[in-house]
C-alpha cells in the first residue's frame, strides 16, 4: 500500500509539470509570428493627403502632419 503523503506529492508535482508545459506552449507558440504591416507607406500617404494633413514619411517614416484648428484662425 502507498502512503496517502506519496500519492498527493505524486499529484502535485505531475500538476506542476503539466502547467509548465502548456504556459511554455503558449508562450513559445505566439512569440515566433511575424505579423506584416497593415497599411503601405503609398496608402498612409493618401489617406493623410485626403484627409488634409502633410505626409512626412521622407523624415519619419509613416508620420502624418495636421494643423491644429486653433492655429488656422489665428491672426
């Protein structure tokens, strides 16, 4: 007969391992996919065009310039 102490042990290191394992697998499976860019830097550039901004993706890149509104009733 095994000792009631062994078998609870047994339990929870075998618990422990099967935690390991699948934190392990989550973690590892979602780290090595490489997602592409959603937009292009041509199609960044026309939304900021129409909707009135400067396009200044030549000094940083993906960067959209707008004027602020109290700016352009100012004096």
């Amino acid at each position: 007969m095994i000792p009631r102490a062994k078998v609870r042990t047994r339990g929870w290191v075998v618990a422990g391992a099967l935690f390991a394992v699948g934190a392990g697998v989550l973690l590892g499976g979602c780290s090595g996919v490489a997602y592409p860019p959603t937009y292009t830097e041509q199609e960044l550039k026309t939304r900021c065009e129409q909707r009135g901004g400067w396009w200044r993706g030549s000094l940083i890149p993906g960067y959209c310039e707008y004027q602020a509104a109290s700016l352009i009733q100012a004096p």
